[in-house]
C-alpha cells in the first residue's frame, strides 16, 4: 500500500512539472488572442453559451451550468 502511494505521489509530481514546462514555454500570451477564442460571434463581448461551447470543445468541466460569467 505505501509502495502504491509513493508511486502515485511522483507520478502526480512528473505531471505536475511537464504542465508546469509547458506553459513556460509558451513566451507570448496574448489577451487578445485569448478573447477572440471566446468571443466566436465577434460582438466585443463573451456570453455564457460561448464560454460553455469553449469549454465542451477542450472536454473541460465547467461545474454549474446555470451562469458562468457576470
């Protein structure tokens, strides 16, 4: 059973760093950029169902689906 936890522990951790290195190395984040992934239709502002869309298309949990943004 210890075994089993250690081996866990530093499987997490390997994850852990090559997330870590893969956003490192990603040098130029761009807010603009990242809006306009969000902001499908163009409108200047992002809805609720562009953000879900956004996330159901990347398979990220998004938890309450009643409102997302303010």
């Amino acid at each position: 059973m210890f075994l089993r936890l250690v081996k866990n522990i530093l499987y997490q951790h390997r994850q852990v760093e090559t997330l870590r290195e893969t956003l490192f190395s990603h040098k130029a984040f761009n807010v603009s950029e990242a809006f306009k992934l969000f902001d499908e239709n163009q409108s200047g502002s992002i809805t609720d169902e562009e953000v879900v869309k956004v996330f159901q298309s990347n398979n990220i949990d998004y938890g309450d689906h009643h409102r997302i943004v303010n």
